[in-house]
C-alpha cells in the first residue's frame, strides 16, 4: 500500500560527505513541508485577463547590431537568437548561423558557441518561416498529431507541457529523423506560427517539456528560464547510497570533444568554456544500499548537469551511456539498460499570471524498475524543501 511520508531534512556529519557534494540546511521555514498539489496531476491554471501583454515587436528587417547583457552572457548563440526573437523557427536560426550572416565581434559563429557579455552580435534581417497553405492532413501527419496529444500534460491557448517519452530527440542533428520540432509542425496555426521549445532534454531522459503556443508566451518563458524562475525536479535511480543523504553539489563544468562524440567533465574555475552548475539532490527511498532513488533540483541549467554531477560524487544515473564508468557494476535483474532519469516536475510563471505547475509519470522502464525494486511512487520528496539558488 502507497503511503506519503514527510520527514524533515536531517543533519550529518561532514566525515562521509561524497566529493563535490555538501549538505543543505535551510532556514526554519525551508524545512516545512511545502504546501504542494497532488503529484498525479497538474494544477488547473486560470487566467487573468487584465495581466495580457501585447505581442513582442516585429521581428527586424534590416541589419541591426545588439550588445549582449549581463543576463545573457554564456548563454549558446542559438539560444541567444531564440529569446531575443521567440518567432525564428529552429531551421531558420541555424540556416543564417550555417551561412554566416550572424557576426559576433566581426567573426563567423556556430549555433552551439558560448556569448560574452558586452559581445556585438551582428544580427541580419530575419523572417517567420512562409505559413503553409491549411489542406487536409496527410495519414502520417494526423499520426503524429494525435501522437503530441497524447503527450499532453497541460494545454491552455499559450502554453502546453508535454510527456516527453525517453528515446525521443527534443530537436534535430546528426542522423536524427524524428524529434519533437519535426513533430510540432503539424500544429502551425492559420498565421503559419507552430509552437516553440523554449527548453531542452536529452533524447534519452523522458518527462516534462515545456512548449509556448505563441510568440508573447515564448518570450516570457524564455525570460523566466534565464532568471531562474523556474522550479525544474527530476527523479533518477543511482548506483549505491549518497551520504549524506540531502546535499548540494556545486562545481564548473566545461565540454570535451573526441571523435565520436562529446561529455561535460568537471572543470577548475577559470577554464577554457567552464561554466558553474549547482545541483541539490536528497535520497527518496533506497533498495538493499546497492540502489537509490534521488530526486534532484538543479539550480543552473547545464549540459548533462545532472548526470555528470551524480557521476562525480560517483553515484551515476543507472543506464547512462556517458557517465555510468562504475567497474564490475552488474545491473540487478529485471532492470532495462535504459537511462533511469526523469523531469519530473515543473513549476513556472504563466504568461498571463499564476503559475504552471505540470507533473510526468514515471515512464513504462522506470516504472518496471520501481515495481521490482519495492520503491513506493507516491512518497514525500524532500527536495522540494531543497534552497533555490
């Protein structure tokens, strides 16, 4: 039988504090239980008319140089172009960023480059891609219409988050046919404006994804990303037992190339494209001290942040193909070799007012392994008392 605990975070000692990582002890009031929705489904948003904004300008039709802000700085190029012009499709940004029409400091980019502050960027004229003429929608198309709806989490006329399945590529690249913006074309509306992404996952995490409906929506949600407004947690299944039991790992993490592929290392302050990620985590429920259940808040949002932190205080994700190093680690009968990560839950300002708050169930491998191991879904999850910074 499910039972829902609420236990208040304990103190340890400093002796078998994993490397990277410290415990968090928040004021008084941070360790009350939050006063949260069910986990089962999502909080029901009413809008308020009298907080609508009007539509962010057209975007430029001739050749404008911007500064990069303090807000903007380490932030990608095409993420740069995606909140400064929330109508740009994906193709569109990287077609003037392939063709070199983008210019930081005078020089060509690549879509993935880091921006510094006080950087010029040399902005060409852009455009909203062509709307299709509205026809009947093909087999396929209808397909994977109904495909999306089913993802559905939470929908109003701004916004949807959606259930990410795992195995399923958020945005294209090398030798990726099926993604999520592939998908969303099929819901351009009248005006030819499809929805947008305003976040990330990896193809192989599954959970929430937060899509805008609109132009307006997409700037405001891309704002409350770079000002932290979000609340992001994630459920993963680890190797061993953190200790302690609740804590915070801070470290900088910066990209390594070899010729396959690439991985987030842990980096010193000052290196060549390091970049500081923070990350709490608290273990839920445990099975036999060889597995754990850890939910995790991340407070930056960085490449891989969650897998290559919990790698580096040497408890990785189950099933991760890049960080799981652990030697003469059997993975326990039953277990699908799949990356057991999940974005659990996220919690965001709407647009218009109030807040979106979307939860994702457990998705069909890692609710295999819950059930073999005994965890119980429905527990209290203590970092949701975790700080936010």
């Amino acid at each position: 039988m499910s039972r829902r605990v609420k236990r208040p975070l304990a103190k340890r000692s400093s002796g078998d504090r994993p490397r990277g990582a410290h415990p968090y002890r928040g004021s008084q009031a941070e360790r009350q239980p939050a006063r949260f929705s069910s986990p089962r489904a999502a909080k029901p948003f009413i809008p308020e008319p009298e907080k609508i904004a009007a539509e962010p300008p057209p975007l430029p039709t001739k050749v404008q140089t911007v500064v990069v802000t303090a807000d903007e700085n380490n932030m990608r190029v095409d993420r740069f172009l995606e909140a400064r012009f929330p109508g740009l499709s994906f193709s569109h940004i990287q077609r003037i960023v392939r063709k070199g029409e983008l210019r930081v400091n005078g020089k060509r980019a690549d879509s993935k480059d880091r921006l510094e502050e006080g950087q010029s960027i040399r902005i060409p004229p852009l455009k909203l891609d062509t709307p299709k003429a509205t026809t009947h929608l093909s087999e396929a198309a209808a397909k994977t219409l109904q495909a999306l709806k089913d993802m559905i989490l939470y929908e109003d006329a701004d916004v949807m988050v959606l259930n990410k399945p795992a195995g399923l590529a958020v945005q294209g690249g090398s030798g990726t046919t099926k993604h999520i913006d592939q998908m969303l074309e099929v819901m351009r509306d009248a005006k030819g404006q499809k929805p947008r992404l305003v976040h990330r996952l990896d193809k192989e995490t599954a959970g929430c994804l937060l899509v805008a409906k609109t132009r307006f929506a997409a700037s405001a949600l891309t704002g409350s990303f770079r000002h932290r407004s979000a609340r992001k947690i994630y459920w993963a299944l680890v190797a061993g037992v953190p200790k302690p039991k609740q804590g915070r790992i801070s470290t900088y993490l910066a990209k390594e190339e070899n010729e396959d592929d690439s991985i987030m290392r842990i980096a010193a302050h000052g290196d060549e494209g390091a970049s500081h990620a923070v990350t709490y985590y608290a273990v839920v429920e445990t099975s036999a001290q060889k597995l754990a259940w850890v939910s995790l808040k991340p407070v930056t949002g960085r490449t891989h942040q969650l897998r290559a932190h919990m790698a580096h205080i040497d408890h990785a994700i189950v099933g991760d193909p890049k960080y799981f190093n652990k030697e003469n680690w059997e993975l326990p009968g039953g277990l699908q070799k799949r990356l057991h990560l999940l974005a659990r839950r996220i919690v965001i300002p709407h647009p218009r007012g109030g807040f979106i708050d979307a939860t994702a169930p457990l998705p069909p491998h890692m609710l295999q392994s819950w059930n073999l191991l005994g965890l119980e879904a429905d527990r209290f999850d203590p970092i949701e008392n975790a700080p936010e910074e």
